[in-house]
C-alpha cells in the first residue's frame, strides 16, 4: 500500500501542505473517506454541489443544449452517461429544438 492507504488506515492525519496525489494539494482537493472529507469541506453541502455539477457536466455530452427536469438519487457518471445514451437512442422521447 501507498503511504497514504497507510496513512489512513493508520488514522494519520495528512501532513499539511504535503501533496496528497501527484500534483495535487489538500486545499484544491476533496477526498472522502467514507462519511470524512480529507482536509474538511467547504460547504456543508460540498457533495451534493459536487454531485450536481457532475451530473450537468455528464448531460453535455447529449451535444446539444438540454431543457428538461432532471431528478437523480445518487448520480454516477457511469449511470449518466448511461442515461444520455439512452437518451440519444430514443428519438420518441425527446424533441430537437432550435434556438
């Protein structure tokens, strides 16, 4: 295992300062460790921002502009990516708009 797997396994907090992953550093990143940010959150609602805004990035790959109500319980971008291919698929379900 890596130092950090060590780390934390150990229940070690993070040198501070110290690059978490390559190029990376606890203050520009959140890693979660079960119900634990790495480093504390900014938001209290930090994951759910997280999430939303994974989920609208995965929409674009539809390529065009969606409107619509998107309702998601726990996204992945693997079950989004899913979902707009799909999508893409089902010409019946959607309607192509220009603007």
């Amino acid at each position: 295992p890596t130092d950090l797997t060590r780390d934390i396994q150990a229940g070690m907090a993070h040198p501070p300062g110290e690059p978490i992953l390559r190029g990376v550093r606890p203050g520009r990143a959140a890693i979660q460790l079960g119900p634990w940010v790495l480093g504390g959150a900014r938001f209290p609602d930090e994951r759910v921002r997280h999430n939303a805004l994974d989920l609208l990035g995965d929409l674009t790959l539809a390529g065009h502009p969606l409107v619509g109500r998107i309702v998601a319980h726990r996204p992945t971008h693997k079950l989004t990516y899913a979902f707009v291919a799909t999508l893409m698929r089902s010409p019946d379900a959607w309607v192509f708009c220009e603007s």
